[in-house]
C-alpha cells in the first residue's frame, strides 16, 4: 500500500517506491494547495510512479477540503485526466 508522506520541511510530498521517492514540491496557503512540479528518480520514471503520487495527492487535498493550482505541467495534465480530481483545480 503506497503512503503520502508531507515533509513539511522540504515544501513537498513524497512517495518512496523500490528505494526511490518520487515527489511534488508544493506551497500551501488559505485552503489552496499549489503543485510547483513533480519529480520522479530516473529509476521510476515511466513506471507509473508519478501517477501514483498524484492520485494520493488529488486524494489529500480532496479529503483535506483544498483547491489545486498545478504550476507543473505533468500536474496539470494529470488532473485533467482524472475526472475523479479534476473539480479541484482553479
């Protein structure tokens, strides 16, 4: 079972995969979470990994009540694929 981890610290959320950690740096701010980029290690790139993040993370903010600004353009692809999340998006 994949776990959202929200390092606080570094502004992003992580996600460890076979010793990897695949990533989005964020900023949050008055109930609006904004997605500044994701990053996967060359090892999980094209494995789906990012994917897997973004549901976690489309998943929190859902939970959480927030509205999405995805800077990045992975991010924003992602979400309006995903009917799912799409509505969080401003």
């Amino acid at each position: 079972m994949d776990t959202l981890r929200d390092n606080q610290a570094a502004g992003q959320y992580e996600l460890d995969i076979d010793g990897e950690t695949v990533f989005a740096r964020y900023r949050r701010q008055d109930g609006v979470l904004t997605i500044q980029w994701v990053e996967a290690p060359p090892a999980l790139r094209g494995s789906g990994a990012a994917g897997r993040l973004m549901k976690l993370l489309g998943a929190e903010a859902k939970s959480q009540g927030w509205r999405v600004v995805p800077v990045c353009g992975y991010a924003a692809a992602w979400l309006r694929r995903s009917p799912e999340y799409r509505d969080l998006v401003i």
